[in-house]
C-alpha cells in the first residue's frame, strides 16, 4: 500500500503561496486578492482543509503551467 500523499502549502516571503503533495509542487497561488482568497478560504474550511488544498491546486494546474 502507498503512503497517503497530503497537500500542504508554504506561504513565502515574496507573498505567494507555493501548494504541495507529498513534498513535490502543484501549485503556486500569487497575486496579493488571490492570496488572501486562499487563506481565507482555507481558514473557514476547518477541518475540510484538504479538500480545500486539493481544489487550489486544481485550479492552480490549469491557471499556470509547471
């Protein structure tokens, strides 16, 4: 059985947010609103907070490419 791969997110110095899976990047949230909708969000998610990774970071695959 493979280890359970949880998102995870580092907010950097520069104000963008780089979204992990398992230590590998998926995503990276910029822009000032952006930021502060992510946070936001992932703060009122509580205890659904993968869940609320896991759809930044889908929706941060298809804003940019890696």
């Amino acid at each position: 059985m493979s280890p359970v791969r949880h998102f995870g997110y580092e907010l950097r110095s520069d104000g963008t947010v780089v979204l992990t899976r398992g230590c590998r990047t998926v995503g990276v949230v910029c822009g000032e609103a952006e930021v502060a909708r992510f946070l936001g969000e992932l703060t009122a998610a509580g205890g659904g907070r993968q869940e609320a990774l896991a759809r930044w970071a889908a929706g941060a695959a298809t804003r940019t490419s890696m």
